[in-house]
C-alpha cells in the first residue's frame, strides 16, 4: 500500500521508520530493514535519498566489505549532503571513498585510535565544500610518540563552523583547519596554553566548551574575543583560563564544579569582562553555595540561574538571600535548583521567596523553577496541594522531576 501514497507522506513513513541518530547498515536495522518488507517498500525506500544521508559505522561493520557498502548508501542519496559516524580506526579501503565523495560530506565524526595520522591519508578532490561539522576522538590518553605529518585534509572547507577534537595537545598541533571561521569549539584533556594557543587563531567563536586541568604559568591576558556567547566547563575542569579571558558579549556561562580558589578567578573575570549575562550555572557539590553570592552580585542581567546542590539547609539559605537582597539578581525569572541524593524540600521558604519578591522595586517577578534530583526524592518532596495552590496564585510555572540530561 505504500506506492498509493503521495511521495511526501511515503518519506515522512520511512523516516518516521529510521533512528533519530545516524543509521547504521544493519539489516535488521532501518532504512535496509524497509527494502526487505516487500519490492514496492525496497523501490520507495531506494528513491528517497533523505533516507541515505547519514551512516554509522562502527566495530560491528567493519569485517564487511565497507567500500561496496557505502558506494551502494552514497548511491541512494544522490546529492543530498551526508554524515558519517565511524567509531573504530579509519580502514584503508574507507579512505578513497571520503575522499572521492569529499564534495557531499557536511559531518565527519572520526572515532580513532591510539593515533590519528590515517586522517593525514585522506585526500579529498577539491577539498571538502559542503563540510560544516569535524568531530575527532581519540582513545590516545597520553601523547604518542612525534609523527612529522600534518593532517591537512580538512584545511579547505570554506563552511566548516564547528570543531569538536577529543584528543591529545601533539595530536591538535597536527590537525590544519581554517581556524577563523570556526564559530564553535570544543576540546577535552587539554592544557591552559594549548586552548590559548587555539583561542588566538579562532576570533570569531561564538559557542565553546572547554576542559582545561592545568594552570598557564604565565597568565598572560588575551585580546578580548568579540563574538564568544557561550563558554561551558565541563565537571572535570579547572576555570584556570577565566584569568586570560575577557568575554564582553557572553551571555551564557557554565562553570561546572568549581573549587573554592576557582571563585576569586570567576569573579575577577566577571568585573573585567563586563559582560550581561542571561545565564549562569554550577555545581556547588565541593563548594558551598553562598561562595557564590559575589559572583552572582557582578550578574545583575541574569535571567536564568541553575544551581547543583547538595544540602537542604543550602537551598533554604539561598531563598532567604534572594527574598530579602534586591541586589542579587534582580532580572531572576528562570530559577533551577538541582539536589544530589535524597532531598526534603521546604516549600513554604519558596513561597516566602516568591512573595518578597514580587513588591521588591527594581526586581522581576520568577516565573518559572524547576525542581530536580539525581537520585529518588523523600515522598515529603512533593507539595502538597494545599500548597500547590498557593503557588499557583504567585504566578510561577513550577516543574518537578528527575534532572533531566544537560544538551
């Protein structure tokens, strides 16, 4: 019955059909598991060419024969621009196939091994026009020993935006792109230095997430990058870097779980950095929560704040600063609190907060918080419903529930 519907509803079946990530080519496995239901669904199938614009490869695939596989999956997707995910050492019969069809990739994703000199064999006709997005990972957790080769395949990429490399210092100096035009960038087990060394060639960053462990000795102090809005640290970092740093137009920082020397850093390049920012969050599991408070007296912009914390008497001291201090934070109207472990919850010091408030002058009313955990809650987490209507009559949007995963 498929061939009696209109081309448009066929495709939106299908694609309905395939998984949200990038298809694989496993025959039990949608878009190939389509061309087996009967010969009508294997000729719709094969004329969809959205149905072929991403491909997954990975350990399961690679005793195939991975060049007829992707000549046939690049074949069916006729000139709609591809995604490639390979998570396993680039094998040398895949190479000529990236390279032959250079001009239709616009993701690469590489999962290599201990080193990635086989990138250096790729070797594209006529670079890679359509190439927005370069993920590399490497399973390397220590520099290999030196390879003089530059893996400069990527250099020609005219619309390349994001970087995201998961590798080691050495194996980054390898790697030639077209560093200015990158908007977004993001990086793992890195040094302060080897992230300012890419920060100096990369001007027009907009987004960036960086994991940075040790501290650059010299401390020397960056032009102040002009574009940057959003700068996310991972749990695992350090916030070394914020004292080369001056952001003026970030709106967005994530400064995931700071120590308490990282506070006096934070706060030095919020006053240098003059910047409005919209949104803030931490973890306060190694750091109390009320270190905080001069930092978020520097965010008087801030619109949305996210606060990981563990005791309850934390969350009760919070509220109580926010219902009685008009200073902080001020255009607060997105408030999250996320509780590691079990946690009761006191809603009545919420209801105080949310009252205070709403007749302070020169503040916004909240309207919206979210309450979260990590782990199951007491029951008396809950409102009750006595108290649920009494926050419905503040006006704020309440959620509770599970913390959901962060984008």
């Amino acid at each position: 019955m498929l061939h009696t519907l209109p081309l448009e509803l066929a495709t939106e079946i299908c694609a309905f059909a395939c998984p949200e990530t990038l298809s694989d080519p496993h025959p039990s496995h949608a878009p190939l598991l389509l061309t087996h239901v009967c010969q009508d669904w294997r000729r719709i199938t094969h004329s969809i060419p959205r149905l072929w614009s991403e491909l997954t490869l990975s350990y399961d695939h690679v005793g195939e024969p991975p060049t007829v596989l992707i000549e046939q999956w690049l074949r069916r997707a006729k000139l709609v621009s591809l995604s490639l995910w390979l998570g396993t050492s680039l094998p040398q019969e895949i190479i000529p196939v990236i390279s032959r069809h250079s001009a239709k990739w616009k993701a690469l994703e590489f999962h290599v091994g201990p080193t990635i000199h086989e990138l250096a064999e790729i070797n594209p006709i006529g670079g890679f026009p359509s190439l927005a997005r370069l993920v590399v990972r490497s399973s390397q957790l220590s520099d290999p020993p030196a390879r003089p080769t530059e893996i400069d395949a990527f250099n020609n990429a005219p619309l390349l935006r994001e970087l995201y490399f998961g590798g080691t210092p050495a194996q980054l100096k390898k790697l030639v792109v077209p560093w200015s035009q990158l908007t977004t960038y993001a990086c793992t087990r890195m040094g302060v230095a080897e992230v300012l060394a890419v920060l100096a060639k990369t001007p027009n960053l907009v987004h960036c997430r960086l994991t940075t462990s040790t501290a650059n000795p010299s401390a020397v102090l960056m032009s102040p990058l002009q574009h940057l809005k959003t700068l996310t640290f991972p749990l695992s970092s350090r916030l070394h870097i914020l004292a080369n740093l001056t952001l003026p137009e970030l709106q967005s920082l994530d400064v995931g779980l700071p120590q308490e020397d990282d506070i006096e850093t934070l706060l030095a390049f919020l006053g240098r950095s003059s910047c409005k920012l919209l949104h803030f969050s931490a973890c306060a599991r190694d750091t109390p929560a009320f270190s905080f408070y001069p930092c978020l007296r520097a965010m008087p912009t801030l619109s949305s704040l996210r606060l990981v914390i563990t005791p309850f008497a934390e969350i009760a001291s919070l509220f109580e600063v926010l219902g009685e201090d008009q200073s902080l934070l001020p255009a607060l109207e997105y408030l999250i609190i996320v509780s590691e472990g079990r946690m009761v919850f006191n809603y009545d010091d919420l209801l105080a907060m949310l009252s205070a408030r709403s007749s302070m002058d020169g503040c916004v009313s909240v309207r919206r918080i979210a309450l979260h955990w990590t782990s199951e809650p007491d029951p008396e987490f809950f409102p009750t419903p006595e108290m649920h209507s009494k926050l419905i009559v503040t006006g704020v949007s309440l959620h509770i529930g599970p913390d959901p995963p962060m984008a």
